[in-house]
C-alpha cells in the first residue's frame, strides 16, 4: 500500500480538504489520520507563471501524543491487557497469547511493550530454545500496534539458572552452606559460563537483529536480573567480554546499557549503547544494609555525571524503569514532581511503571510528563508558492519546533505529497528528524515537481514516514 492508498483510506467522503478545514478538526481527526496538512496548489504546465507566497502557521496542540519508540511502556503485557494488581508486579515474561481486558484499565496507551524472560524459560535444555516465546511477543506487539523492547536474563532469587547449565561442570561462586547458599551463584568469568551464555545471546541476535519492530535489547549478562551487580563480580576484562557479546549479536537493534556498574556502564555506552536504569523514584529508607541511602538523591545524577554520559540521549535512547510503582511513591509521600523532573533532565524517551495503575491523584501529573518525554514535533510554520508549474523545482521553507527532551533515534522520512483525484507524487525532503534536538529546527530546499504530473488543482500533504513500512507514523502537536 502506497501513501497515497492510505491517506485515500483515512479520508471521508468530503475528498481532499482546505487547509482551514484540516487546521481546524479535532483532536480525535488528528490521531486517526496520520496527516499533518493540507495545502491548495494549482499546477501549469509550460513557462512559469507569477505567483504569491503563502505562509502557514499551525496552531499548537497540548493533547498526550502517542508516537513509536516513545512513552510510558506496557510491562510484560500490552496495549489493553490486565494491569498489576496493588503494588505488586511479575518478573516473568509472557510465554503464550494472553486475553486482553474485558473493560480497559485506565493507563496511558503505549507504543512500546517491554518484556523480559529468564535464561531457564527460554532454553530448558542445551539443546532446545523455545525462540516461539519471543516470536510469540513480537506478533503480539504488531497485534497491539507497538513494538517490542526485551531483557534476557540469567537468573534471580527465584527462577535459577537453567538446570542443565548448573550439571554441565560449571564453576559455582558460591557454596550451599553459605549464607546465600540457596541460590546457585555462577563465577562469571567461568569459561562455560561465558561459553553458553554467550550462545544463548548470539543464537538471538542471529535471529532478531535488525527486526522491524524489536525496539531495543537490555545489555544484560551478570547478576540477578542480568542488571550487571553482583557480589561475585568478575574482573573488568570479564565484563568487558559479557558486554561485547551483545555488540557482536546485535549490530542494528539497539542496545541499552544497564546502569549499576561504573565502569560497565561507561564502556557500554563508549560503545554505543544507550542506558537504563532500574530504579527510578528511590527516595530513600527502603535499604536495610544502606540506612538513608537514596538512588535519586546519593547515586543517579553524581554518577551519570561521573560516567560522563550526561550526553549519550542525544544520540542513543535513555530508558527508565521505576523502583516499585508509583502507587508505592504515594504511600511514601515521595515527592513525584522531583522524579517526574529528574526523568525530564536525564532526557528519558521511555518509562516502565511495571504496568500498575497510576494514582488517580497524579494522572494529571503523568499526562504533563507524558507531553515532554522523548520528541514531540510541531511545525511551527510552512512557506510555499501557491502555484508551481511542472518540471521545476518547488522551494519550501519549515519551521518545526522539538517540545520533548529527546530526539527521535530512528530515521524516519519528512515527506511531500502532491495528491489530485487523478494522480500523487511523494517527494522525500533531505531533513534528517535524528539531528532535531530539542528546540527548533528548519528545512529550507527546494522540490522537483516532475514533468510527468498533469496541470490541475492539487493537494500538498506533509507526513512523517516510517522507515520500516513507508506509511504515515508520527502525530505532529498541532491542532
């Protein structure tokens, strides 16, 4: 299907409308069509004639946008489907199509669902992975109009490692008479550790990299969780190692590094990646063997500052993940204003608030953060000649404005329609939407108009493409 196929598909029997008309519909024409403008222009074959200079100014819209790669994330589940009940949440992902909800839960509607699984749910025996879980979640993301951003994970205190692997002759950290003895502790720096874990990672990215709608992929190799902390910590070289293999699996998906380690952290993003973290809201007290320790107020910002990645969203997402759920930061009596404002100043693009319902008392507050995180375009102004003749070229001149704290990471395509009841034609703008920053933006070129095109009247669309499918993706914060 062609662009001009589905804004044909998306339009109501009135045809192509003025530029008034489009300026003017509600918020609700907005999200279903996809369309950011539409624009008279007469077309003359032949010499060129005089014509005047019109100049468009959109009005800007305050409504919660929602647009791929971005937002408040669905948690082992997607779009429509049972929230986390209290305060509670679940660490093990989906292995089979679930039920969607009979009733829709009050929660922000997502374009991404993060999923993650432990090491012994996805490869029961040396021989076997069971890789339909993870095909099974990419069809239910598609199904769900999201895409899909996943963990791989070794281990916690409750899914140990794969059973096969513990018989295999690998070294064990610990012993079972110590304290800890009830979990079996692998040594990471352990050949066949980094030997099968290694294959497990590398048989994923031979068979996701680079899929259409696979998001991102959590850098995760050491300790519970795979979050990277450990009280068996290899040497830095081992790390090292246990990081690379992700860079080697996955060349086109990206990747996030988890947070915890200093100097893992550092080498991860040096590499490319961009970063995460796990605990996003700890104010503190919560820490038997830390009293008064606070992830927000004594670790997070001294060490993005000391890591020096304070610059790493603009070229590589920033993804975080709250510590509980916000229904627990009520009752703490946190103070959601500071997170949500912190969230803002790391330039987050997304949120995983574990699928739990957001306090009713704050869903004001999480629209408002929800209007900042990642990008949000508005076009601020567009300039063209109300009449062009066919075989020249077509100068057109924007003024976009990024009201989010991050940019967009994938390269997505600005796009010119020329759309009569006969004919279309697409015209790619040389704008490179990854460099929009936040603040403003221009593109200043010039169009060719193809000789082949008929002299009529007709219709200038503007639209965001998506790279992997060609078609309209992103709403534009104008009315």
């Amino acid at each position: 299907m062609n662009l001009a196929q589905v804004f044909n598909e998306e339009f109501d029997s009135k045809a192509w409308r003025t530029a008034e008309e489009v300026f003017g519909e509600t918020a609700n024409m907005l999200r279903r069509i996809l369309l950011a403008v539409a624009l008279v222009v007469p077309l003359f074959g032949g010499a060129s004639a005089q014509t005047e200079t019109i100049v468009i100014r959109p009005e800007p819209s305050d409504e919660v946008l929602v647009n791929p790669g971005m937002g408040i994330t669905t948690f082992q589940r997607f779009n429509g489907q049972p929230l986390n009940q209290g305060l509670r949440w679940s660490e093990e992902g989906p292995i089979a199509k679930e039920s969607d909800a009979a009733g829709r839960s009050i929660f922000p509607d997502t374009s991404v669902a993060y999923c993650r699984w432990f090491w012994s749910e996805l490869q029961p025996a040396a021989d076997h992975t069971r890789w339909e879980i993870i095909d099974t979640a990419l069809e239910e993301a598609r199904r769900h109009h999201q895409t899909l951003a996943i963990r791989l994970m070794p281990y916690d205190d409750e899914h140990p490692l794969p059973e096969w692997f513990r018989n295999s002759g690998a070294r064990r950290a610990n012993k079972a008479t110590d304290k800890d003895g009830a979990i079996w502790q692998p040594d990471f720096s352990d050949p066949l550790y980094i030997k099968y874990w290694s294959s497990c990672v590398a048989q994923a990215g031979a068979r996701y990299d680079g899929h259409p709608f696979l998001e991102t992929v959590d850098i995760s190799s050491v300790g519970y969780w795979g979050e990277g902390w450990s009280d068996y910590m290899p040497s830095f070289q081992f790390q090292k190692d246990l990081i690379d293999i992700y860079f080697d699996a996955f060349k086109h998906t990206p990747l996030l590094m988890n947070f915890d380690e200093p100097r893992a952290l550092a080498y991860g993003t040096e590499r490319g990646a961009g970063w995460r973290l796990d605990c996003l809201g700890d104010m503190g007290r919560q820490w038997k063997d830390r009293p008064g320790f606070s992830h927000m107020l004594d670790f997070y910002p001294q060490q993005i500052a000391r890591m020096g990645i304070q610059d790493v969203w603009r070229r590589s997402p920033v993804s975080l993940e709250t510590c509980w759920v916000p229904g627990f930061w009520k009752e703490k009596g946190w103070d959601v204003d500071y997170i949500l404002d912190q969230a803002l100043r790391w330039h987050v693009t997304t949120l995983n608030v574990k699928s739990s319902p957001i306090p009713p008392e704050w869903q004001n507050k999480f629209a408002a953060f929800q209007k900042r995180i990642g990008y949000r375009f508005v076009l601020r102004r567009l300039e063209y000649p109300r009449s062009v003749t066919s075989g020249e070229m077509m100068p057109v001149h924007m003024w976009w404005f990024n009201a989010g704290v991050a940019p967009i990471y994938r390269p997505y395509t600005l796009a010119l329609q020329f759309q009569s009841a006969r004919e279309s034609y697409d015209a790619t703008l040389n704008a490179d939407l990854t460099r929009w920053l936040p603040g403003d933006a221009t593109v200043d070129q010039s169009v060719y108009v193809p000789d082949s095109l008929k002299p009529g009247i007709y219709q200038l669309r503007l639209a965001i493409l998506d790279p992997r499918t060609s078609l309209p993706a992103c709403l534009l914060a104008i009315q």
